[in-house]
C-alpha cells in the first residue's frame, strides 16, 4: 500500500489496525465510565470488560499470527475483526450523520468472520466460486444496512437520546420490519453457507490441513450457536428474557474462538517442536517403531512414505524394494534431502505440509540424515539380499527346466530306442529258435536280460532327474509312485487334489523323495507316515518314521540341498530327530 510517498507494508497496516483497535477499547472504557444511561452500570461492570476482551484478544492474536506466518492473511482478518467490534462506539456520536450509519454498519464484523471462515487456514479463497460467495455475502450486509437505514423512522419514545434519521425516506417505516425480517431470515442463511463451506473444507483436506483446521471447528461451535440464538431473537422466537443471559455468553463465545484459529495457523510452531522431538528420539538407542513412523510423527502426516537413494539415481523403501518417485502435478509432493551435495533420500508427503509450513519437510529431514544414512544402507543390503534370493530362484528354476529336458530327452530318445532294441532282440530270439540255434537263443535271452535292467536303471535315472507323473498328475499321485518304490512301507496319510506352480510341486516332491531315501538307508525304520497339507498361504510337509533317530540338516548333501530348494521358495524345513525316537521331518513350502 502507498500512501504520497511512503510505502506501508503489510506489517504497517496491521500494526496501525492494532493501534486503532486498542484506543477504540480505551475509549470504550471512558465512555461507559460517562454514561448517563439508567443501565450504565451495568455496561461498565458486565458488557465493557467484555468487548474489551473480546476485541483486544482478535487484535493481538490477529498480531502474533501475522508476525508468525506473514503471507498468511489470517492474522491480519483477524485484527480487522478486532477493530471493527468496536464499530458500536460510533454511535455514542450523537450526530445523525454519525450514528444512523453507525447503527446500520454494527454488526459488520460478522462479515469479516464469515470471510474468515470461508478462508481459513489458507488466507485466501479457493478459487471464483468462493471469492463470489464472499462478494455476496459483502453484498447482502450491504443490502440489510442499506435496507434498514432508509427506512428506519425513529420516534421519540424509541431511544434515550431522540435524533432525527437524516436518510429516512418517508413513507416507508411500515418496509422497517419485514426488511428486517428478511435480513435476519438471509444472514441465517448465510451463516449456514459459511459453516458448509468450513466444513466442506474439512471434509476434503488432508490429515495435516484437518488437524489445523480441529481447534477452530471446535471452537466456532458455541460461536455460531450463540450467533444463530440472536438471530432467532430477532425474529422474535427467542424472548427478551432468554436473550439478555444469552448475550453476555455470546460475546464470551468471540473471546475463546482466536485461541482456536491461533493454534491453526501457527503450526509452525508446532511442527518445529515435532522436529525437536525426533532429534531426541533418533538420538536413542531405539527409537519407537520405524524412521519412516517417526517422520510421520513429526511431520503429523501418516502417508509419508520414504524412499532411499541409490548410487545410479534409482530409489528403494526400507524393504529393499524398488520405489517409483510421483511425477510433478501429482497429488503427492516429494522432498528430496541431500548429503554433500548427493541425494540421500526422498520423503513422499501430502503437499499440504509445505502449504502450511514451507521448510518443514526439509527441516525433518535435515534432523534425520544420519538415521537417513543408516537406513540406506540398511536398504541397500536388504536390496542386495533380494537380488541374491531373485538369482537364486533363476538358478533353480533353470536347473529345474534342465531336468525337465533331460527327462523329455531320455523317455522320447534314448528310452524309446532301448524299448525299439528290445523287441529287436525279442524277433532275433524267435528266428533263431526256429532255425534250432540254442547257443544263440541263450546269447539272445542274455542280452535282452542286460537290456531290460538297462532300461530300468534309466527309467529310474529319469525319475530321479525329474518325475514326469509329477508333470502329468501333480503331488498326490507322484507321491503313491515314491511310495510303491520305496523298500519300506510307505503310508500316505494326507496329498492335496489340486494343482500347485512348477517349483512348489517339485519341492514338495523331493523333500518327501529325500526323507523316504534317508529313512531307507540310514534310519532302520519300518514304517514311514506322509503327509501333506495346505494351511493359509503354506503347503506343510510332514514324513515320519520310527527309525533310530540323530537325523540334522546340517550333514548330508541332500538334506542340505533339499534345505536349500526349500528357501529360495521363501520355506523352511526343520528335522526332530531324537535318537531311538525316530524323526520327524517338517517343511513349510509358501504355495500362494
């Protein structure tokens, strides 16, 4: 603002509302004081202390969040709102000119508690369809003031001091009461309008911007009820009797509702103890929950999410897991946080945490670089250890694919022609029986003898690599083929049905190939018990025997080897084997 040559600030004009604000208290005090009123007593002792409290609390805490958050305007509405509470001295100038536009301009403080409330905590309007309710509702004080200063006819026996309205139009006092009333019946109307939008407000805004806006949603309840009691007074369904206990409370209502609005917009404040607590609480030993909880905390936003830098520019969470930054225009904002010039990580927030307090994110994250640092490196070991379970599987499943191909390989070709040569070798038998060669025909049954163990040993071979009934039929089945091949009794007490992946099958199928081999040669059981289950997202694999015990998984190439094919699926197996009790081998396979 420029005023000749002097350039007032912002910070000027508030300052000078609070100077005005504060004499128009003083003078309040000095004119009650001078009251010849019948009630000035009670003005002096009930009312003035008061709108003096009222008043001088909007002007100085309209001050406080001014001087705290300069580009919010909030502070400084809530300074005008001060100054103008005290519009009623006007009219102790008993000048017609004066006081008629003073009586008519009263109530304008609800006006700019409206416009407050329709911006708050932004300071500035939404977009144009708030800045026209705004305008209207401007527009409809001025109406009601207009209204009823043109047609207000004062009497003699209407008041103490008896002046005459210069701006009455004669002839209309009879629109006095029904434009009153209509005034009255519009600003209830608006007053529900604005509370709408409040809450509209609330009902979109973000987790940050809600708790802001929580102590002045509280604290504008007993406002607008008393608001909405006056105005029920004045079309007469509230009685005079009622309405001079519910006054003094209404004006005490105005002096909790800055400590509400303060508390929202300056945030600041509290979002830099926040800070202040979690370098306290990264300083210990253990903190409460993750970095990413206890930047949440500080920040008062629980969708913060944490992404950590790698050294080729990519980002993980604190899993390991890869991590893809929003892009700009989305409706989540990214703060990065650097170390000696290199980025360290990136906290994912709602934008609303640098509206209500620019620098803050930054700040959180400056007083979290060492933890920052910590978990990345954390991150980048977890990453690490992912790639190596990730390369496992790859290992597997192409080891798994290998021994199906030999499989294929060796019953489609090699099988096929020893079963050709047999029955080669069966025709040769029968044509050298016929001629009477029985040297040749006992050489004939001796070689087809060689083939057909021959040709067992690789069928045998072929299971081991890779059991095509498993390919076909699933667990259940393959599992009865283990079981007729086993040297000891073999009793399947439970199989699943239905299907499972490749790798789930397989393992399943070797776990229980493995524990019948052991039980065979190392256990001296006599009975072995099978069984496999789903339970939740796990396949549990539980084989049995009575043998002699003293069984581990840390001897043994294929217990080893049956362990780890169990892990890259993300299972485990653990082995009870006390000696002379048996073992009991248990294996929990994840099947989702």
């Amino acid at each position: 603002m420029q005023v000749g040559s002097w350039r007032l600030t912002a910070r000027q004009v508030q300052l000078a509302i609070v100077a005005a604000g504060i004499v128009a208290g003083l003078l309040n005090v000095l004119v009650a004081t001078h009251d010849p009123h019948p009630d000035a007593r009670i003005n002096l002792l009930v009312y003035a202390p008061i709108e003096i409290l009222v008043g001088w609390t909007f002007l100085f805490v309209g001050l406080v969040a001014g001087r705290r958050r300069p580009d919010n305007r909030v502070g400084l509405l809530m300074s005008i709102f001060g100054l103008t509470w005290f519009g009623f001295l006007l009219q102790w100038i008993r000048v017609p000119l004066v006081f008629f536009i003073a009586n008519a301009i009263n109530g304008v403080y609800l006006v700019i508690l409206a416009q407050l409330f329709i911006v708050y905590p932004r300071g500035t309007p939404a977009g144009r369809l708030e800045n026209s309710i705004i305008a209207a509702v401007y527009g409809w004080f001025v109406f009601s003031a207009v209204s009823q200063l043109l047609t207000w006819h004062l009497r003699a026996e209407d008041c103490f001091f008896c002046l005459t309205n210069p701006y009455y139009v004669p002839g209309t006092s009879w629109l006095n009461a029904p434009f009153g009333a209509v005034a009255s019946y519009g600003t209830v109307v608006a007053a529900m309008l604005v509370l709408g939008i409040f809450v509209w407000h609330w009902v979109r805004a973000s987790s940050p911007t809600r708790r802001a806006m929580n102590p002045a949603a509280w604290a504008a309840l007993p406002v607008f009820a008393a608001m909405l009691a006056g105005l029920l007074y004045n079309i007469g369904i509230i009685p005079d009797q009622v309405q001079s206990v519910l006054k003094p409370i209404e004006w005490l209502t105005f002096a909790i509702l800055p400590a509400g609005l303060l508390v929202g917009v300056l945030r600041t404040r509290l979002g830099r103890a926040a800070v202040s607590d979690l370098v306290v609480e990264l300083s210990r030993l253990q903190m409460t929950g993750t970095l990413r909880d206890s930047l949440a905390r500080a920040l008062g936003d629980p969708s913060v999410e944490l992404a950590l830098a790698l050294p080729d520019g990519s980002y993980i969470d604190s899993k390991g897991l890869s991590v893809t930054l929003p892009a700009s225009g989305s409706s989540r904002a990214v703060t990065a946080i650097e170390s000696d010039g290199k980025p360290l990580a990136a906290l994912i927030h709602d934008p609303a945490v640098d509206e209500e307090d620019p620098g803050l994110v930054e700040a959180a994250g400056s007083a979290a670089r060492l933890a920052l640092e910590k978990e990345r490196l954390q991150a980048e070991v977890r990453a690490s250890l992912e790639e190596v379970r990730a390369s496992r599987v790859r290992i597997q499943q192409a080891a798994d694919s290998e021994r199906r191909r030999l499989e294929r390989d060796i019953h489609d070709g090699a099988q096929q022609r020893l079963v050709a040569l047999g029955v080669a070798l069966r025709l040769a038998r029968d044509r050298a029986a016929l001629r009477g060669d029985q040297a040749l025909v006992g050489d004939l049954d001796g070689a087809a003898g060689q083939l057909k163990g021959a040709l067992s040993e690789l069928r045998d071979l072929a299971q081991g690599i890779h059991p095509a009934v498993l390919s076909r039929a699933g667990i259940g089945p393959a599992l009865r083929v283990l079981a007729e091949m086993s040297p000891i009794p073999v009793e399947i007490r439970e199989s699943p049905t239905e299907r499972y992946s490749d790798d789930v099958e397989v393992a399943v199928y070797f776990v229980v190939s493995e524990a019948l081999a052991n039980a065979a040669k190392h256990s001296g059981a006599n009975r072995v018990e099978v069984s496999v289950r789903r339970e939740g997202a796990s396949l549990l694999v539980d084989v049995r025997d009575d043998g002699a015990g003293g069984a581990t998984t840390d001897t043994g190439s294929g217990l080893i080897g049956m362990t780890d094919r169990v892990a890259v699926l993300g299972g485990v197996i653990k082995v009870a084997s006390p000696p002379g009790a048996g073992t009991l081998l248990h294996a929990e396979i994840p099947c989702a």
